[in-house]
C-alpha cells in the first residue's frame, strides 16, 4: 500500500527553548502519515531520500562512506536505490472513517522518520502515525523550509543526569502533541475530523521508549504503550512502588536479545580504548556500567509498577539498532550474523500492529494469541512473574 507524509512545525509557546541560548519558544517538527486516496494514480517510486524532504541529498551527505558492521562503505547509489512506499503531500483517503493514533518518540539523536518499515505497516493496516522530531536532540533536523537544524554541541557527550533532562524534555512534547492532536482534529487542511482521539497510543525508541512511558505516567488520554528496547537506566520507580503507585495501561516492553553484562563491557571497552584519553575513557567506561546495572534493576521495578496488561518479551538475536531503519541504510543484511534484518523488521511490525489492534481498537486475542501461540520462534517471552528479566 502506498502512504501519505507531511509535515508540521509546531510551537509551544508555553516553553523557552532549553537546550540553545536563544530566547524562542519551543517547536517540535512532526511527520504524519496516512493512507492515502484510493483514486490517486501514484506511478513513480519513492525512495528513503524523500523522507529528508527538501534536502535529500542530507541523505548521501551524512551516511554516503561510512561503514557498517562488517566493514563495508555505504555507498550513494546504495542510498539513492532505497524503496519506500511513503509520498509526501499527496491526498488523504476519503473513506469516511476515524482513524485510530499512535505517537512515535525516537532514540537519542534518531531521525524522527527512522522506523519507517514499521510506520508503513501500522498505516497500512489503518493507523494514523504521527513521530516526534525533538529538534537540538536529533543529530539534524529539517525544517519544511529547508533550513537544517544541528544538534546542541552538549547532547552527544551528555551525562547520565543530562540524558534525564532531555527525557523531561521529550515528554513535554509528548504532552504538547497530544493537546495539538485535538486542534489538528478541527483545524487542520489535511487530518480534519480524520482522527479518533478516543484511540490514541505511544510508541517510543531507547530514550523516547523512556520518554513515551512518562507521558503515560501522566496522562490518560494514552491508551496503549509499545517501548522499544527502552533506556530503562533512567527509571527509577521504589518510591512509587512503595507508595503504591501504578500504572494501569496496557504496556508492551520490546527488548533486544539478552544483555549479557560481561560481554557488553568489553564491547564497550574495546570501542572506546583507542578514541580518547585516560580520564575521558574512564567517563565513558563507568556511564556504560552504570547503563546496564540500572537497565536489569529497572526492568525488574517495571514489571512490579506495571498493573494493567504488561507483556515483556524480547527478539532474539536482535541489537539495540535493530529496531529501526539504521542496518538498511547502512546495507547491514544481518544482525549477529544471525537474524536478517527484512526478517526482523517484519517480525518487530507484525507484533506492534497486533499489540495495537488488541489493546487500542479491542481486537480481542489479536496479540495474546499469536504471542503464546509460537507461530514466531525468535521470540522469548522474557518473564511471567517479574524474575530473569535480563
């Protein structure tokens, strides 16, 4: 199916800008997509450079040389050659229908429209989505009008304290967005009287998995979580547990295949011994040990704080990256030398969509039943009793 992308620059003129020295209010950029009309005789390809919409060739410029895991440059005509099935500013399905909501944060520094294999799936199957560019935190971003916004100088080295910050930031514009949704509901030229606000759920990468789960802490208005691989370093939940708090939402945490802890610091050590001083490594070492010891506590509090539906499971043979659209545009075929990563995107898409269906637009067993059926054997479920959970 072919899908519709535009774009919107919101301002929240509640907030000053945080993370520059200007005096301007905050603006969140957002991509919508959609089923587009069924009458549009759409003929041309479209590639993953329309997504950088009007700079495409940001596109070649950022990734073109780099290389991938096995060693291997990623070459501009590679780029160039990236399918999609998403247009921009095409029309609107006319179906007169309402179209249930669902919200994407991004990792660290991601793309906004860095999942796209799975926005399409979830449009496809009749979802409206709409993903969160949270401009000075993502490594560029494009305005509608061209202009490229680089990301704040301190974000990539940020601290643990830092990241925290960012997260607060994140859900602000979370917050932000759901309050727009209802004015673009009334307003807007394109999603007017389009959206069912009554079905709205969230999904979030790394620290927007982090993010998403505290916007909905807070409100609602969200009826369904999907946290990808969630930077779970960042919770911090005793308090809440012991006071008795919790959360009631139907809640999916995605992890990647195990965290082993050993391994894990060694990859971190090997990486960073030769790319910077004594004092510096040693930062970057103890954040990365910090990383993973709170990751395994957290985890074990979600589970506990969690008291509505809450399923926790992993994708075998899976990396933190495997999530989004990184290993296709950097032409990584496999993940671990084990799991291709068309299969893993299908299997990661077939799984959100199902979760959604059942647990946003009451489809009932949709996703309990193919998650205990073992129709799909690269995935674990991680835990029923809150145990193990690495």
């Amino acid at each position: 199916m072919k899908i519709g992308r535009t774009v919107r620059l919101l301002t929240d003129n509640k907030r000053k800008e945080s993370l520059n020295d200007t005096d301007e209010k905050r603006k969140i950029i957002i991509s919508i997509f959609y089923q587009i009309d069924e009458n549009l005789n759409e003929t041309k390809q479209a590639y993953y450079m329309d997504i950088f919409h009007p700079c495409q060739e940001e596109l070649i410029k950022r990734f073109a040389g780099k290389k991938n895991l096995a060693g291997q440059k990623v070459s501009e005509r590679y780029l160039k050659s990236i399918n999609i099935n998403t247009y921009n500013n095409v029309p609107i399905s006319k179906k007169e229908i309402l179209y249930p909501v669902i919200i994407y944060s991004p990792g660290l520094g991601m793309d906004r429209d860095s999942l796209i294999y799975n926005i399409e799936k979830l449009v496809s199957e009749g979802y409206v989505v709409f993903t969160l560019g949270h401009i000075y935190d993502a490594d560029f971003t494009i305005l509608p009008d061209g202009e490229i916004v680089e990301q704040a100088k301190h974000i990539a080295n940020s601290t643990l304290e830092e990241k925290e910050q960012l997260i607060d930031i994140r859900k602000e514009d979370v917050l932000f967005l759901l309050d727009e949704l209802k004015i673009l509901n009334s307003e807007d030229e394109l999603m007017k009287e389009k959206l069912d606000l009554n079905k709205i759920g969230i999904m979030g990468h790394s620290l927007g998995g982090a993010a998403i789960f505290k916007a909905a802490s807070e409100d609602t208005r969200i009826k369904a979580v999907i946290m990808l691989d969630g930077s779970l370093q960042h919770f911090n939940l005793t308090k809440d547990i012991l006071e008795e708090k919790r959360l009631y939402t139907p809640f999916l945490n995605f992890r990647r295949g195990t965290i082993d802890y050993a391994e894990e610091m060694k990859k971190a050590i090997e990486f960073n011994a030769d790319k910077m001083n004594g004092e510096e490594f040693k930062k970057r070492i103890v954040m990365r040990h910090q990383t993973l010891i709170g990751q395994i506590r957290a985890q074990k509090e979600l589970y506990e704080y969690l008291a509505g539906y809450k399923s926790f499971i992993k994708l075998k043979y899976s990396e933190h990256l495997t999530f989004t659209d990184w290993p296709v545009i950097y032409n990584q075929e496999m993940e671990n030398e084990i799991l291709p990563i068309k299969e893993a995107h299908e299997i990661i898409s077939e799984i959100t969509v199902r979760f959604y269906n059942e647990f946003l637009c009451g489809v009932e067993g949709d996703y309990r039943n193919f998650i205990n059926s073992n129709r799909c054997p690269q995935i674990c479920i991680i835990s029923k009793n809150g145990e193990s959970l690495k």
